[in-house]
C-alpha cells in the first residue's frame, strides 16, 4: 500500500488546469460533464484513501474496536502505516461526512420547502407567483418539474426575452442540471482542492442552458438580453430559494459568451491543443487517483483479512 495511499488526497491538484481551459475551450455541455465526472471520482477516491489511513493508522490504539490481529507486528510490517497520520484521518473524515450531510440535506430541505410554497397552486409547468421580487428558477422533483418566476420579473422583460427566460429554466430541467450541481458540491465538501471545479460546473451548467436556450428561441443575442436585464434587476434579491437550484455564475461572462459565435459541438478537445493537455491530464490524475485507491484497498482487504481471526 505504502505512500500510494496518500496519492488521492492531492491529484485533485491535477484537475485545476482543465477547470478553467473547459470553460473557454470545450462545449459547455461536454465541460459540464467531464469536470462533474473527473470531481465525483477523485472525491471518492479521497475519501477512501482517508478511511484507509484511518484504519491502519489506528489498529494500535487502546480501546479501537478493530480485532486484536490487526495490530499484530507482522501485519503492521506488512502493511505500511502511521500513525500521526491515522489519528489526523479520523477528525478529517468526521468533517467530511459532516459536510456532506449538510450539503444534502440542505439540498433536500430547500427543495422540500420550495415545492411546499407552491401548494395551492395550479398544477403547470409554469408557477407564476405574485411577488414584487423578481427571480426564477427551475424546480425539479415533486410531481412534475416546473418553472417558477414571479409577476416583477416577467413585468421587467419584453415578450421574446420571456420566451428565453423559459427556455433557459426549462433546459436546467431537461438535462438534470441541479444533479451535476449537487455532484460538484458534494465532491468540493470531500476534498478543498476540487473546489475550482464545483465553480467551473456552476458556470458550464448556466452556459449549457443559455446554448440550449439559444437554439430554442433561435437568437443568441435575445437570450443575453433577457440574462442582462434579469441579473440587473435581480441584484440584491433575497435568493433563499434558489440555493439549490440555481447558479448563476459571471453574468458578464454568459453575456460575451452568447454575443460571440456558438461553441463547437466537438465533446473532446484535440491533444495537441492546450485544452487537450488539460484534459488529458486531469484523466490521468484521475485514473492514476483510482487506481491507487484500489490498489491500497484491495492490498488492506487481503492482508487484514488474512490477519483477522475466527
């Protein structure tokens, strides 16, 4: 197992590269993918390498519920361990979990509360509600999935940019955004260092649907008109409800994105590009991330599980 195992907990730093360079460089859908997948994995990895330094890091402490066998010095021989290092694991993987507990159930909560403010309600997929606030935002889950905006924000935009505005929240919907948005975060509580791609996803997934919303209404500079005024009236709306839902990333940024010419449809960049050196190398740090954790867990199983008596 040796220092392979510690390799999960900084890879992560090989993904940093790509976050940015997907954003500017791959179709925001193929970004959105790749950097929720490339997060989700390492994430995972590093919890697991966490829980094995963990357990052989502490077989030896008085009053571990581990089997006697576990701390015997032939297995401690044979199986690389410290146990500095094992205790900092047991305080850092409470935090993990903690983390990510809050972050679903938050996640759970605010959708909870959402589809309860809309009792009452006619059952459309469009929820107008009389607010002064204006905001919307995609609800997904309960019995239908919906779009819900208020009567101050359709009152600030011009028949066409409504259309874009739906087009937008509908396209959240349709792909299953929030469930990448949820994927991201939750990877960013298991490890600080994919933070940088939890803030990419956030914006590849807003500029997923302002493409999709593009195509829709068949004019890019109308969906950055209405993403412009929307944002400009939104500014310093209470956004309770959108916690879950909604990201709505560099405005400025979608704006200049919608105003240039459409991203290409190519899903993998070419190696020879900087954005394919990125690409490939967030694979490999990806791979290299799995393969040690299996590699470490599948060594601990055997020889604990060799050591441990019946």
């Amino acid at each position: 197992m040796g220092w392979f195992v510690f390799l999960p907990l900084v890879l992560p730093l090989t993904a940093w590269p790509i976050a940015r360079l997907a954003e500017q460089h791959l179709h925001p859908r193929a970004a959105t993918r790749l950097l929720t997948g490339v997060a989700a994995v390492m994430a995972i990895c590093s919890t697991v390498c966490l829980a094995l330094v963990m357990v052989v890091g502490t077989a030896q402490l008085p009053g571990n519920p581990l089997p006697d066998g576990w701390s015997d010095p032939e297995v401690r021989a044979a199986v690389p361990y410290d146990e500095v290092a094992g205790k900092a694991a047991i305080p850092a993987l409470c935090v993990v979990l903690v983390a990510c507990g809050r972050t679903l159930w938050r996640h759970v909560t605010v959708r909870r509360r959402a589809h309860r403010a809309l009792t009452g309600m006619p059952g459309t997929e469009v929820a107008v509600l009389p607010d002064e606030a204006p905001y919307a935002y995609a609800l997904p889950g309960g019995r239908r999935d919906r779009v819900v905006v208020t009567t101050a924000l359709l009152d600030c935009l011009e028949p066409a940019e409504r259309r874009a505005l739906f087009a937008h929240e509908r396209a959240h919907l349709a792909a299953r955004h929030h469930r990448f948005l949820l994927a991201v975060r939750l990877a960013a509580r298991a490890n600080p260092f994919l933070r940088p791609l939890s803030t990419a996803v956030a914006y590849t997934a807003e500029r997923w649907a302002d493409e999709d919303a593009a195509r829709t209404v068949g004019s890019r500079r109308i969906v950055a008109r209405a993403i412009g005024k929307a944002a400009l009236v939104s500014r310093g709306t209470p956004v309770a409800t959108l916690a879950g839902f909604a990201a709505p990333g560099p405005v400025p940024r979608r704006v200049a994105a919608l105003l240039g010419p459409a991203p290409a449809g190519r899903s993998w960049p070419s190696v020879f590009t900087t954005a394919g050196l990125a690409a490939w190398g967030a694979a490999a740090g990806t791979a290299v991330s799995a393969m040690s954790s299996a590699n470490s867990a599948v060594t601990m199983y055997f020889i604990l599980h060799a050591a441990t008596p019946f």
